[in-house]
C-alpha cells in the first residue's frame, strides 16, 4: 500500500476549501437574488399601488374640475339670459329711435320725390296754344280768359294731396269693383284702380286745368 504525502493532503484540503467556498459564494448569490427578487415584487406591487393611487387622484380632481366647469358655465348662462332681458329692453328703445330716425328719412324722401314730380309737371302753360274746348287760345280773348283764372283755382302742388287722395279714391272704387268683378283678385282689382286713377278727375295732377275748363 502506497504511502501518503503530507504535500497531496495540503492540496486536496485547498481544492476542497475552494470548492466549498465556491459552493457557498453559489449559495450566497442564490439567495441574494432570491431576496433581491422578492423585494422586487414588493416594489413593483408598491409602484402598482401608487400607480392606482395616482389615477384615483386624477380622477377625482378630473371630477372636481369638471363639476367646477359645469358651475361656471351655468352661472355665464344665467348672467347671459338677465344680460338679455336687459339688452332686450336697449333694443326696443334702440328700435324706437331707428324706427323714427327711418320714418324722417322716408319723410324726406317723400319730400325730394314730390319736389321731382313737382319739377317735371309744368307749373304755367303757355296760354298762346292753351286748349280752348278742344281749340288753341290763340287770340287775344282767349288768352285773357285763360291768364283769368285765379291763383285759388290752381292747385299749384297737387302732389302733396296725391297720397290721401289716392288712398280715399282706392277705398271707394275697390268696394264698387269688388262687386262688378268678383272673380278677380285683389292685386288686378288694385291695378284697374291704378289705371282708371291716371284719368280720374279726383287726381290732384288732373286738377290743374279744373278752374279753367269749369269756366269756358
């Protein structure tokens, strides 16, 4: 039997003492990561948490603000509706002065038109060629009878009668016509009255000869 040497035991006791150490440092990592592992659990449950946490957070200041929101826009609603009553009332009274700032403008162009009407008939005949029953004042008599008539027999300005005059003449003729012709409609019986207007001796236009052929 072979003897032994203290020098092989020495190495197999170093080659063992590492092994073991090896053995025990595997261990040791084995359990560190175990550990590391388990308190990476927990922190990531704990980030988890503070995750859902956060988002209930959220959202109860999302539901705080959008109940913040609601109430303004209710209150901007109720100040809008009080603000339009009030600008109601500014309206009508600004309605009132447009109103009657128009019916002076209409007024006044009333007035022009007139004056144009006024302007194109011709205030004075020439009383040389005036109509004498269906003749021409051409002599001296007839001239003197025409330039007779008085200044009170002459509708100088007709037209300022004309409106009144024609609303009264349309009143009266469209009961007659309603009669004669009830089949038309009131727009054709508006426009016989228009037509039979233009020759009607009630027109102030036709009565600037009135005076004159009343006296020859």
């Amino acid at each position: 039997m072979p003897k032994k040497f203290k020098g092989e035991n020495s190495k197999a006791a170093e080659a063992k003492a590492r092994k073991d150490a090896a053995k025990q440092a595997e261990t040791e990592r084995a359990q560190k990561q175990e550990e590391d592992e388990f308190w990476k659990d927990d922190d990531k449950h704990a980030a988890k948490k503070q995750q859902r946490k956060e988002e209930r957070e959220k959202k109860r200041q999302e539901l705080l603000e959008r109940k913040k929101t609601l109430q303004q826009l209710h209150e901007e609603e109720m100040s809008s509706i009080k603000g339009a009553k009030s600008q109601a009332a500014k309206l009508t009274r600004a309605q009132i002065l447009e109103n009657q700032e128009r019916i002076a403008a209409a007024a006044q162009a009333l007035k022009a038109q007139q004056e144009r009407i006024h302007t194109e008939v011709p205030l004075e005949e020439n009383v040389n060629i005036q109509a004498v029953e269906g003749d021409e004042a051409r002599t001296v008599d007839e001239a003197l009878s025409v330039l007779s008539v008085s200044e009170e027999q002459i509708d100088r300005h007709p037209e300022k009668r004309m409106r009144a005059a024609y609303n009264e003449y349309e009143e009266s003729r469209l009961q007659i016509l309603k009669q004669e012709n009830p089949n038309l409609r009131l727009s054709q019986l508006k426009q016989m009255i228009k037509k039979e207007w233009m020759k009607a001796p009630e027109n102030p236009l036709n009565q600037r000869l009135l005076a004159y052929n009343a006296k020859t």
